[in-house]
C-alpha cells in the first residue's frame, strides 16, 4: 500500500429522498436541476432527481448538500487508464 496517499471517509446520507450529504468530494464536474456528477476518493458518482440545488459546497473539507428529490445514487468507478504498449502485451 502507498504510504503517502492519504486515506479520507466517503460517507453519504440521505434523508427522506430530499436532503443528500456527502463527504470526501474532491471535484464536481456538472451540475443541474435534474443531474450531479461528481468525483469522490476514487469513484465517480452520478445522482439523478428533480430540482436539485446545492445548499453548500466546501471545496477544502470536501463536503457537499444537495436539496431536491433525489431519485438515484450511482457509482462508476474510475478505470485505469491502460498504454497501448500495455493493450499490445497483454
């Protein structure tokens, strides 16, 4: 394990499908009414919902609220990126 990565919680909470927090946020890379995608530690997350409006963003505790109708939470992880030396001698 690399000893200089350091470790931080990836924690969500959802209440009622209408109040969303989440923390370990590193970026957010599109926003609207209906679509959120967002890059937390080492997953992208899509939420998907109606009226959905930030109520606070802090960029350097990485925390996010949302209010709105959520209607789905989904995770993507992050694919490495492979050389095409690599595809070559698989």
């Amino acid at each position: 394990m690399n000893e200089n990565k350091i470790l931080k919680e990836n924690v969500l909470k959802l209440v009622n499908r209408n109040d969303l927090s989440i923390s370990g946020v590193n970026k957010v890379i599109s926003f609207s009414p209906t679509q959120i995608i967002l890059v937390a530690l080492d997953c992208e997350i899509q939420i998907t919902g109606e009226q959905m409006q930030t109520t606070k963003l802090d960029e350097t505790n990485g925390e996010l609220v949302v209010q709105g109708l959520i209607n789905s939470i989904k995770w993507n992880e992050k694919k490495e990126k492979v050389g095409l030396i690599k595809r070559i001698f698989k």
